[in-house]
C-alpha cells in the first residue's frame, strides 16, 4: 500500500513539477509578487531574481521537490534555471507553490550563476499564502497570516544576500523535515 500511494504521490509531483512554464506563467508569477506585500518592494532595488512559477513538492518520510525558472537581471530574462531538493523526516502529501529569489548584488547573482548553487537546510523562505503560514530558521522562527496574495503582509530582508518569497498554489503536505535547494544555471543565448 505504502509503494502504491508513493508511486501516485511521485505521478502527481511529475505533473506539477513537469509541465511547461509557458511566458504568460512567468508574467503572471511575477505580478503576483509585484503586489503580495513587502515582496512587491524587492524588484526596485534587487540587482536580479530568479522565479519559479510553479515548484512541485511530495513525500512519505523522504521527499522531493522540483521546478524550472527564469533568471532576470533588471526586468530582462538573462538565463533559465531549476531547482531540485531532497528531504528526509517527518512528512507526508504533495504541494505545488511559486517561489523568487531576489539577488542583492551582483556577487551573489554570480555565485547563484556560477552552476551549482545550493540552499541550506538552514535557508528561510517568506511565505505569502491564504491563511497562516509559519517558517523556521538558525535565526529564529516566524508566524504570520494573511487572507490572499494580494493583501498579504510580508516581512522579507536580505539574508547572505538573498531574499525568498513563496506563494502556495495548491496541496497540502505535513512536515517535519531537513532538505536544502539546489539550483542549476543555464544562461540565455
């Protein structure tokens, strides 16, 4: 029973995390962040960011995420990139959410560039969902609410030069659980 809901939980990740990111996707994950809150500030004073439209999470104790993404260097797409990640504890479901990265400069734009980067177990992420959202980190942890991404009220601040929001999309995953991000880079021609 176990490897049978496993195999469905692993067909519905492959759906979210597979399917074509079209252009209007972009756009429209972008204008979203444009206008949830605090998230909305980052674009006038970020050196780049990187947005996945939609990152495509599941597990049964070990879990897996995957999403592609575009890279952008003052509003212009200069690069295509995705994101992968491993966890292993307590969880169980499939979730599918948006995510940006912003870069504060242009070091951290290069090392996000440079091929593999990777997220710590440690890295925070900003959630701006329906409902309350709670996050933990090495720094402390955090809870908030809001009632939809258009009024949601964020608190975001660089950390190692780095900035991440994410907005849920849909699913629902219980967890307890230790995974870092790992990006791969590819720039445009």
């Amino acid at each position: 029973m176990r490897i049978r809901f496993l195999g469905l939980l692993l067909a519905l990740l492959g759906a979210f995390a597979f399917s074509p990111a079209f252009a209007d996707e972009y756009s429209d994950t972008i204008k979203a962040f444009r206008q949830a809150g605090e998230s909305g500030t980052f674009f006038s004073h970020a050196y780049g960011y990187a947005v996945f439209p939609t990152i495509g999470k599941g597990g049964i104790g070990i879990g897996g995420a995957y999403g592609s993404g575009r890279v952008y260097v003052k509003g212009k797409h200069v690069g295509d990139t995705s994101v992968a990640q491993v966890t292993v504890g307590l969880q169980l479901g499939g979730q599918a959410y948006s995510e940006i990265i912003f870069f504060e400069n242009s070091r951290v734009f290069r090392e996000f560039t440079s091929g593999n980067f990777e997220f710590g177990a440690e890295a925070s992420a900003v959630a701006i969902t329906a409902g309350a959202s709670a996050q933990a980190s090495t720094t402390g942890s955090s809870a908030g609410a809001s009632t939809s991404s258009k009024s949601a009220t964020t608190t975001g601040k660089y950390q190692k030069g780095l900035a991440v929001f994410t907005v849920a999309k849909g699913g629902l995953m219980y967890e307890a659980a230790i995974g870092g991000q790992k990006f791969s880079y590819k720039a445009r021609k």
